[in-house]
C-alpha cells in the first residue's frame, strides 16, 4: 500500500509540472512534506537555481517547535520561506505542490506565505 501512495503521488507530482514552470520573473515555490519534517524551496527553472529555501529543520523555524511535520511548524516555514523571497525581491511566485492534497500542511505553508507578502 505504502509503495503505491508513493508512485501515486510522482504521478500526480509529474502531471501538474507539465504545466507549472518557474521563470525568472516569477519562480516556483515547491513544497515537499515527510512525516518528520517540511520543506519549502523557490527554484527558477530556467536556470536550474534554487533561491531559497526553508524547513522546519532550520534553526529560525522556530524554538517552540516540537515536531516538524505539523500544521505549526508549516505556517513557520511559509513565513520563513516568504521572508527570505521579500529580502532577494522575488514577490509573485507559481505554488508546486508536489501533488500532495492542498489542505493540512500543504494549505498552512501556502498561507503563511501569502500573508507574509507573496502572490500567487
């Protein structure tokens, strides 16, 4: 069961970057959860760069945070990710979720993110 979720969602994360596409005037905000942990990067796909990145494992994702895989621990990653693409004048971004359902964590990162100054 738990090998075909996993092929099930490259499927998915395969399909939806057919379409989304992260350019230099408006890069691609991927999203990656595990159990443990959350991760956030912004990759410009014309050049293959990533231009930031965040997770919960950082030191700045927060004291307070017992476990990284929860919806706390998201809305502190999307903050930092959205703080870290203010400072290098990244604003409008295209959202990746990485074919995970967009509610829980996935939905958290992406708020926090957008009321910390992103658009998309």
């Amino acid at each position: 069961m738990a090998q075909s979720k996993i092929k099930a969602r490259a499927r998915r994360h395969a399909r939806i970057r057919k379409t989304v596409l992260g350019t230099t005037a408006k890069p691609r905000l991927s999203v990656f959860r595990s159990l443990n942990n959350i991760y956030a990067q912004i990759i410009d796909d014309t050049t293959g760069k990533t231009l930031a990145a965040a997770s919960s494992l950082d030191k700045g994702a927060g004291p307070g945070v017992k476990h990284g895989g929860n919806v706390e621990s998201a809305k502190k990653v999307g903050a930092s990710i959205a703080q870290k693409a203010i400072e290098k004048n990244i604003k409008n971004i295209v959202f990746d979720r990485s074919g995970y359902q967009y509610h829980g964590c996935i939905k958290a990162l992406a708020d926090a993110a957008r009321e910390k100054g992103l658009q998309f």
